[in-house]
C-alpha cells in the first residue's frame, strides 16, 4: 500500500498525527525536568530527543511551536537547565500523564506522583525514580521554517546512572537499566538488544562484542 501526500492530507487529523508519528519508528521517551525564575517546578515527556555529537557531548530536542504557553521552553530559556530523565516501566502512566496541559501554577511532580530531587548548584530538577538522568545546559536553539518547531541544543553537565550498568569501553546498558522506548504518541515499549557489533571498517566482517 502506497500512501501518497495527498492521502496523508485527507486524513482525519488524529488519524494522520498517529499514523506521521508513528512512521520513525521507536523513539527515545524521556521526562523533561526543569523550574522557572521564580521556582516552580515543570515536568513533561519529550520523545523528540535526539544525539547531536560527543564532543562536546550534545543533545537535543524538538519542542512544539510557541504560538501558545510552551511551560519547559520558557523555563528552558529562562534558567539556560534542565533534565532528561529515563523512563522505567513502573513510571510509565505517570509519565504519560505528564502530557496533559496543567496550568502554569501547578507541578506536574505533584500532579502525577514524581519525585523532585536536585544535584548541588544545579537548579532544574532531576526526577528520583528514574535510573538514568542528565543535567543539560542550554547551548542554542534553532527554529524549523518549515513548520515553526524548535530545536533546544543543550551540553550535558551530569550523568546519573548506576555503575553495573556502564562497560568498560563507555557504553551504556539501556536494557539493564530499565530503560523503556516508545512509539508515535501513546505506545510504550520495553526492548530486547538484538546483538552489538564492532566499529564497521571496509573489507572487515563485523564481530560481537560483549558489554563488559
């Protein structure tokens, strides 16, 4: 079945906004901690996050146009932190519930049941029960012409995570964690590592390697 432009316009919007998002595959889904100026606290799930580079070691993410109150953009801009914090199974109604639009007053640590915690000198809010975090702070954003989207370029300051889950060579065990993906808007999903493989180089046969 091909689906053309035209037949993506012609469908119902919830219809057309489930079916685009749901066409990159499993996307990374993660909690959005950060507090304004004047100290309150926000917390919304993001699974716009993407790797931009590792040195300096960046991150960044897509937020939706501000043409209306945008409360982790605000906050963002104005303080220059902010967390991203890993999703686990057993935080994932909480964590979706986020999504809904709280008024500005009102915490959505508190709202769904989360746990605020902090790192000394760092003002944004890392989320307690999640196993892997990271304190960011803002480098740049960049708006999409095309659809007045904005990028949020942040360095990472802090990483939280357990150390059996960190090998030798550097890399991070996401399964061991705990760590669950998603997919389009509403579908969450825990994943099972298929195999690792060594640094592809022309005429060499990739091989296994373990994690530790």
């Amino acid at each position: 079945m091909n689906y053309n432009l035209s037949d993506l316009q012609q469908m119902e919007k919830l219809q057309r906004t489930n079916f685009v998002n749901s066409l990159t595959g499993f996307k990374s889904a993660c909690l959005v901690g950060t507090k304004s100026a004047l100290g309150n606290t926000n917390l919304a799930i993001f699974s716009s996050i993407v790797h931009l580079g590792s040195h300096p070691p960046l991150i960044g993410m897509f937020t939706r146009p501000d043409s209306v109150d945008r409360h982790t953009l605000e906050n963002i801009l104005e303080t220059g932190l902010y967390t991203l914090n890993h999703l686990t199974r057993s935080m994932t109604v909480k964590a979706h519930q986020t999504s809904a639009r709280y008024p500005r007053e009102v915490s959505e640590f508190e709202a769904v049941g989360l746990t605020p915690t902090y790192l000394e000198n760092f003002l944004a809010p890392f989320v307690e029960e999640s196993v892997i975090s990271i304190g960011l702070k803002l480098v740049e954003t960049q708006r999409i012409l095309a659809n007045n989207t904005i990028l949020v370029v942040g360095e990472v300051q802090h990483v939280l995570l357990p150390e059996h889950c960190l090998g030798s060579d550097g890399f991070i065990d996401l399964e061991l964690a705990g760590t669950i993906t998603c997919s389009g808007i509403d579908s969450y999903h825990a994943t099972e590592q298929l195999m690792r493989l060594s640094y592809a180089k022309p005429n060499l046969e990739p091989h296994r390697i373990d994690l530790h």
